[in-house]
C-alpha cells in the first residue's frame, strides 16, 4: 500500500472568492480504488488526486465545499 500527503486548500467560495490558503486539510491516505458510503470527499473514488485538481468535501457544518489539491507527496 503506498500512502501519500495531500494538502488541500479552499476553492473559490462566496466568502472567499479567491480561495483562502488559510482554510485546509493535510491527510495521509492509501491511494487505491477502495470506496465507502460514509466517505466525506464526494466521489473521492473517482477522482484522480494531483495538483491543481478540485475535490468536493462536506465539512462539519454539513457544508460541501470545494477544495483545490496544492500538494501531493509520497509519505515514508
């Protein structure tokens, strides 16, 4: 299994319409094809995960949000 650090940041939202770097996640995930019904970054299994691509998450307010990945690396 080969685990690799992603940072998101905020996408263009109406509160911030140039994204905001301050507004984040960094995580550790497998990068394989496994796909769960309580995943909270929506159709996370059928997006390929490079820089400069957009993923959806759902936050805790139950707020979908766009996020833009601005970093992968391999985590060792």
């Amino acid at each position: 299994m080969v685990l690799t650090r992603i940072r998101i940041e905020l996408g263009l939202t109406d509160g911030f319409p140039e994204g905001s770097n301050l507004h984040g996640y960094e995580f550790i995930a497998p990068l394989s094809s496994d796909a769960d019904d309580d995943e909270v970054f929506f159709k996370l299994d059928r997006h390929t995960l490079v820089k400069g691509a957009y993923v959806s998450d759902t936050e805790h307010d139950h707020v979908q949000r766009p996020f833009k990945i601005v970093d992968t690396a391999p985590y060792s």
